[in-house]
C-alpha cells in the first residue's frame, strides 16, 4: 500500500466534524467554507467515514445529447486515478436531479474501476442495491428514471453545494456531509484530531460529574481550541488565532 492510500485510511477513522474541527486550527481557509452545503446529503452509506481523490464531471438530464467521448473519458480517469475515488458530479439543469446519473449499473462499473461513492447535487436511484455494494452516495435527491442524463464536460473544477472541487483533492465525508480536505494536512490532520477527541472527551466526562459548573462552561470549551492549536503548532503548520466552534 503506498504512502498515500495509508493517509487516506488514516483519516477514514474520524468522522467529518472532527476533521473539519482539525482544519480550522491550522487556519489555512474560511471556516464558512471547504464543505458542501445541505442540498447534498449523505443517502447512502450509514455513518461510516468515506474517503477518496475526485474526479469530476458536469451533467444534464432534460434533454437528449450524445456523451459516448464523454463517458470513455470518465471510465479512464477514475481507472487512472491514484484511489479511492470519490465520483463528483454537479447537474447543470436548471433543476438538479431530474434523472438520476447513477443507478445499480454505473455503481458496479465504477466501483469495478476504483470508485467508492459519487458526491452530487443531482439524483441517484436503486439505493437498496448501492446499500447492499457498500457505494456511498452523496445527493441532492432520488429519481425513479435516468430520462435523458448526459455528461457535458469530464474533468474540470467544478462547485458542488458551495464546494468548490478540483480533480484530484481529497474528499472526506459521512452521514454529516461533506468535506474538502487540504491536501498538505494530510498527514498533519490525524494528531490534531486525536488531541480534539481527547479533549473533548475531558469536557464531556465533567459535564456528567459532580464538579460541573454553569460558570466554568466557556473555559472547558476554550480547552477543546486550545489542544487543537497546540497539536497544529507541534507538526510546524501555521496554525490562526480563530475560533473553533465546539460541537
């Protein structure tokens, strides 16, 4: 396994709110951006994290449009990328998800080519099949037909629920949604995570005490930012004086 794939699986054991609590220490973007938005939630899949490299792609279903050069070229870039992939599809209609890109068929073809789930604003449909080949899928909602579903463009950046998406960026996402993750965190996130789960383990099991205290509240929740910022100092990133929301 290279050194990349055990990245990827390292980080496959945090859920979603705890990485993006990690990134924000590092102060490296926005803390209003780097996820996508509620129009694309988690359907498939449970609450186990998925982690993958995208390879992207723009759609459309309301009216019929040759996609065979289109198609070929999705097939090879996900087989070529370095894996997991996670498929990021954006629906350009008007009026995302109107026919679904992804069924039970391209779920077994991608997964045979490296793919482990498929982000979208659009639609996805046989969600009992995807459950039962472990596919996670991301979407703005189901349609029972594919209509006229076409690829416009493979490969580009795209912006999917406010998430803007280059090919190739990791993607890490669960049951609470989605998440861009900087690339050069990768291997800086993990401690930082671990010290925000210790820590706030610590809050937690004073909050059930007998010392719990309505006047100390904010200063245990100071301690979460505090361990996070000293662990994202310790890898020798820079980490901003920001706040980080607990919860």
């Amino acid at each position: 396994m290279s050194d990349a794939h055990e990245l990827l699986e390292r980080l496959a054991a945090y859920d979603s709110p705890t990485l993006s609590n990690a990134i924000e220490a590092f102060g490296v973007r926005s803390q209003a951006e780097g996820f996508a938005g509620s129009s694309c939630a988690r359907l498939v899949g449970g609450p186990a994290p998925v982690v993958g490299r995208a390879v992207t792609a723009t759609m459309g279903s309301r009216a019929p449009r040759g996609d065979a050069d289109q198609r070929a070229a999705l097939y090879e870039q996900v087989r070529d990328t370095d894996g997991p992939v996670l498929l990021v599809v954006v629906d350009l209609d008007g009026e995302p998800g109107h026919g679904a890109f992804l069924g039970e068929m391209q779920a077994t073809l991608f997964s045979r080519l490296g793919a482990v789930g498929i982000a979208t604003n659009g639609a996805v449909r046989d969600l009992e099949q995807l459950r039962a080949m472990g596919f996670a899928a991301f979407a703005g909602g189901i349609s029972v037909s594919h209509a006229y579903v076409h690829l416009v463009e493979v490969g580009v950046p795209v912006e999917l629920a406010g998430l803007r998406v280059v090919p190739g960026d990791v993607l890490h996402g669960d049951e609470h949604g989605l998440l861009g993750v900087p690339g050069r965190l990768l291997g800086a996130l993990p401690p930082v995570a671990d010290a925000i789960v210790e820590a706030e383990r610590a809050v937690l099991a004073w909050v059930a005490s007998g010392h719990f205290a309505i006047g100390e509240i904010l200063e245990r929740l100071a301690t979460v930012r505090s361990a996070a910022v000293s662990a994202a100092v310790s890898t020798a990133a820079p980490a901003s004086a920001a706040p980080l929301q607990a919860g």
